[in-house]
C-alpha cells in the first residue's frame, strides 16, 4: 500500500491513505488533498511517498 506524508516545517503533519490502488485514481485523490492542505497549512507543504507492506 502506499501512503503519502504532509510534511511541514520537517514535521510529518498527517498521512494520507487512498483508498485505492489504481494510479490514476491515487493521482487525482492527492491532487485534491494538496489542494486542501495548501489551504491549511500554507504552501511550505512536502509530500513524501512510502510503501507500507
């Protein structure tokens, strides 16, 4: 599975599992949560991919 990491200022804020497995629908799901975060935390917003097995 793969999740992503919000991180600001060098602290992990939350981390976002999509539902899905399907490439395009993990694209458009973190395209709409970055769009919220920015809004959130401003735009010193990183996001870092991992696999959790």
């Amino acid at each position: 599975m793969i999740v992503f990491d919000i991180i600001v200022g060098g602290e992990v804020k939350e981390t976002l599992r999509p539902n899905t497995s399907r490439l395009k629908e993990i694209h458009d799901f973190i395209n709409a949560q970055m769009r919220l975060m920015r809004s959130k935390y401003g735009y010193e917003v990183r996001v870092m991919r991992r696999i959790l097995y």
